[in-house]
C-alpha cells in the first residue's frame, strides 16, 4: 500500500536529517519499516525493536478503543509469542523462522480481528 501523506515536519527533526544528511523520507520509510510484532518478538536483544515499543507506547496511551479490544487481542498476542519463542528456542539461527512463523499468527489474528468488528 502506498500512501501521500502531508505532515509538518518539527524543525528538530530537519535539523537531524540535514546534520547526517538523510531525507525524512527515508527515515520514516525505515521507521515503519522496523513496526512489526513478528520482528520484535525475534530478535529479543535487538536495537530495531525501538520503532515497535514506540507505536506500542502511543497507541496505549489514552486510546480507550485499544483498552476495549485489548481480550481479542490477547490469544494473539500470547500465540505469537509462544511460536516464536518456540522456534528460537532451537538456536538464533531460526530468527528468520520465528520471524515468518510470527507473520503466519498475524495474519490469523487480522483477519479475526476484522470479523469481529464487522459483527
């Protein structure tokens, strides 16, 4: 899916990009990139899961809708956990299987998700 967005970039955040001589494209792309479960939950001790624990964090914060949901979420949640700490249990060098496994629960739980709305 491609999007056009319009957002006012904070001056901070132009400074940055001029200083290390990055486009904010490039470092939103990138940003996004890194906002996946299946990622976070594989690679435990990696820097990436950043991007992850941000969008967590704000849409937790005062979001009364994600409270409400939050039991249909949970099975997930744990499932996806469960399989991909199954597979690195194995060894680390499964990261890429845990990661795919983790994909497979999120499909799951999308297409759940968005059948329970519609009732």
């Amino acid at each position: 899916m491609n999007l056009n967005l319009k957002i006012t970039l904070p001056e901070d955040f132009k400074i940055l990009c001029d200083l290390f001589q990055v486009t904010p494209e490039e470092i939103i792309n990138k940003f996004i990139n890194r906002v996946s479960f299946p990622f976070y939950y594989s690679r435990p001790d990696g820097n990436e899961r950043w991007a992850t624990l941000f969008f967590l964090n704000e849409i937790s914060e005062g979001n009364p809708s994600v409270q409400a949901e939050l039991p249909l979420h949970e099975p997930f949640m744990d499932a996806l956990a469960e399989v991909v700490f199954k597979h690195l249990d194995i060894g680390n060098k499964n990261v890429e299987k845990a990661e795919l496994a983790g994909r497979m629960v999120m499909k799951k739980w999308h297409k759940h998700i968005l059948a329970e709305r519609k009732k």
